[in-house]
C-alpha cells in the first residue's frame, strides 16, 4: 500500500546516505594508518604550537636540552641555531594546508614554517643530514622561532591519515558510488514494470485477445495497469459483442432470402424471375461474404514467431505451381510475431486482386527500423487517386477500375486492412509512377 514513487524516491536517497557512511567506515576500518583523522585534526598541531610557545620563552642555553626532552613516542623535538635544511620556497609550499593550520594555532600568519621529507634534495643536501636521520625519522616540520633559530619535530612513522581535502573527494566518491549503485537499481526496478506495460500495450495493439499485464511495481503504476487492464477487456467486449451482433444478423438474412427464391419459383413472368433471382443470389453472395468477415474477424489465432520471409516466397511457389510467375524481392529470413494465417490471406488477397485485374504482381520485403515493408504492385490500370480510400469500403467495387466479371463481394480489402491494423500497421494502396497499382502493408516493430 505504501509502495508509492515518492516513497521509492526518499529509500533511494536514505539507502544512498547510509551507504556513503558504510563505505566511509570500511575505509577507515580496513586502510589503517590512512583511516586515521588527518594531521590537522590530529591533536599533533596543538602540541607543536604549545612546545614552540615553551621553548620560545626559554633562554637559548637550555633550549636544546629542552626541546630534546620534549618529544614524544610519536616524535622527535629538536632544536638548531640555524636552519637544517635550506628553508626554499618549494618547502614552504609543500603542505600548503598544514602550514595555514599551524600559523593559525600558533596565531601568526607570519610564521616560517617548512614541511619536508627524507627524500627530499633539500635534505640530502644538508649538512645536518645525519643528524637529521639518526633514528630514521622520514618526516619534519621546522618552524622558524622569533629569534631566527628553528625547532624541527621529526617523525619515524606517519601517524595521520589523508589530509581534509583528499578525505572530502573520497567521501564524494563514495557518495556519487553509493549513487550510481542504488539510482540504477531503482531505476531498472521501476522501468521493469514500465516496460512489460508498454509491452503489453503493444501486443494488445497486435492481438486484441492478448492477456491481461500482472500488477508489478510501485502503487501510481499498478493503478495505471489496472485501468488499462479494464479499457483492454471492455475492448474486447465490445468488439465481440459488434462481430457476434452482425455476424446474427448476417445469418437471420439467409431466412428471408431463401423465402424471397421459393416465392420466385411462383411468379410467371420468366423476365422479372431471372431478374429476382439474380437480385436474391447477389444478396446471398453478401450475405456469405459477410460471415466469412466475421468469422475471420473473429478468429481465435494466437500471435506466434514465424518467418515472413518464408510465408511470401510460399505464396509465390503456391501461384507458381498454378503457372502464375510471380517475382519476390527481399532478404531469405525475417523472423516476426504476429498472426501467420490471417497475415496470409492477407498477402493472398492482394496477389489474387493484382492478378485478376492487372497482370503477375511483383512482392517485396524491406526491413526496416520502423517495422517491416510488404509492397505487391502490378501493372494494371490503376485506381483514381480520389477513389483510393473507397475501395476499403464493405461491398464497395469501382467497375470501373476494375472489370466487374472478375467476381468478389468488394470485402476482401476491408477484411485486409483490418488484420493488418490488427496487426498495429496499416494498408494503403497508391499509383505507381510507371503505370499499375502498388499496395503497401507496414507493419510495426512492435510486432517484432
């Protein structure tokens, strides 16, 4: 109940926090010496700054001895007349951060104060270089006394960890980690759902009859599922209410018609009963046109994976076979989804159409990133450019376009354009530039 986005939201960033002070703590459990606070938030820069205010007071002669029993097991106080080390820029550069702190505890930001290292050339080339490493210390810092005489605190072994500024960057690192991590999960959590919606969606564009998408994912999104689930069954609902409505009354029309032949068989004027008749075997012609529509429009064909490629090439074998040549441009394989039989009829259709009214037809495939491409042209006379849409009407034939003892009920085109929109794609027919009729059926990648 409580699975909403905004509370999706404020885990994430809860979870992200409490991750960056995971990580911060491993760091500081398992790096050792790195771990520890840096050098100045250590407490050494205090004691520093109280050991140059008490030798400072003190009278030169017993500033050696004093500073000598000064130190500490973490290091070593020294104190020299002059500098041990050349005081260069480049020392007092080193540690930029260090020397601010110190000339802040000591409250003089005017204070020399050198960091350096054993294997620095300033230190090698000292002459106090030997008694600068007598009991291997690697790390100094000299500060200059008022007096120009230095006091040097060495250290053996570092004692602090990564200074303030590198401990920030690590921290945002974890945190942008932490991040990456837990954004991407929640992320591919919550566009899961969103993409089985949007697949299903598809597939009912595809297959009316496709079952209903399972409730997954946050609460907003389970309730757009739902709703969506309803509108798919009231769909289906009142498409099979309309097909079973007009496919009874289609066959309530045989009654009457049937009645309509047997008073015919009564009249006596041979002309006006041929004229029925004919009348009577036209409407029953519709009459069996439109149950096949609606049979067909109420198949229960299942969506399936099969290879278009393959089904036009055996419609052109089939007419082949019946010495009807009919050409097939396009790649050998192309796997699709979808409904192979009434897919078919409605290839079958079209090459049936262009060749009764046209000559052998030609069939070509594209694939393309916007779906498939079937084109079937012919070489016919063509259809008037504002007649081009009525052709898809029930029971609608242009005679003049085409000749009108070729038979057929003027519903093939309809029933073919309504699986291909099934389909989610769409049938058209244009004139082709060099003479005939070109039916184009696109079908979406969806499908795919």
């Amino acid at each position: 109940m409580h699975d909403t986005i905004a509370n999706r939201f404020g885990l994430t960033i809860l979870l992200a926090i409490l991750a960056t002070l995971l990580m911060n703590g491993i760091f500081v459990g398992v790096s050792g010496v790195w771990g520890r606070p840096s050098f100045e938030k250590s407490g050494m820069l205090d004691a520093a700054a109280a050991t140059v205010r008490i030798i400072e007071a003190q009278p030169p002669e017993i500033r050696e001895t004093l500073a000598a029993s000064a130190g500490t097991p973490a290091y070593d106080v020294a104190w020299y007349a002059a500098s041990p080390v050349e005081p260069s820029e480049r020392l007092q550069t080193t540690y930029k951060t260090g020397s601010a702190a110190f000339r802040r505890v000591l409250d003089d930001p005017a204070r020399t104060v050198l960091f350096f290292r054993d294997d620095m050339p300033e230190v090698k080339s000292s002459p106090r270089v030997d008694e600068l490493l007598r009991d291997g210390s690697r790390y100094f810092m000299s500060v200059r006394l008022s007096d120009g005489t230095w006091l040097t605190f060495a250290a053996a072994e570092r004692s602090w960890g990564i200074s303030m500024p590198y401990r920030w960057i690590l921290i945002g690192l974890f945190a942008v980690l932490s991040c990456i991590v837990l954004a991407t999960t929640a992320a591919c959590t919550m566009a899961s759902p969103v993409e089985r919606l949007a697949a299903g969606v598809r597939r009912f564009g595809a297959d009316p009859r496709a079952p209903a998408i399972p409730l997954q994912g946050p609460k907003e999104l389970r309730e757009t599922i739902s709703a969506f689930n309803a509108m798919q069954a009231q769909i289906r609902r009142f498409v099979e209410d309309r097909t079973t409505m007009l496919a009874a009354i289609s066959h309530d029309l045989r009654t009457p018609l049937t009645r309509m032949r047997l008073r015919a068989e009564l009249m006596g004027d041979s002309l006006q009963q041929r004229k029925l008749f004919q009348d009577v075997d036209e409407m029953q012609s519709m009459v069996e046109s439109a149950l096949a529509f609606f049979r067909d429009d109420a198949g229960h064909e299942h969506a399936t994976s099969f290879d278009l490629a393959e089904l036009l090439k055996t419609i052109a074998d089939d007419y082949g076979d019946q010495g009807v040549e009919i050409a097939y441009v396009g790649p050998d394989h192309a796997r699709w989804t979808g409904r192979p039989h009434a897919l078919r009829r409605v290839f079958v259709n079209l090459v049936e159409n262009a060749i009764r009214h046209a000559t052998c037809p030609s069939v070509a495939l594209r694939m393309t990133e916007q779906g498939a491409e079937v084109t079937v042209c012919d070489r016919g006379p063509g259809i008037d450019d504002d007649k081009l849409e009525q052709v898809f009407l029930p029971f609608r034939r242009l005679s003049k376009a085409r000749q009108p003892s070729t038979g057929g009920m003027g519903l093939g085109l309809t029933s073919a354009r309504s699986i291909v929109r099934a389909h989610g794609g769409d049938l058209t027919l244009q004139n082709h530039a060099d003479g005939g009729l070109q039916a184009l059926v696109v079908l979406p990648p969806a499908a795919a």
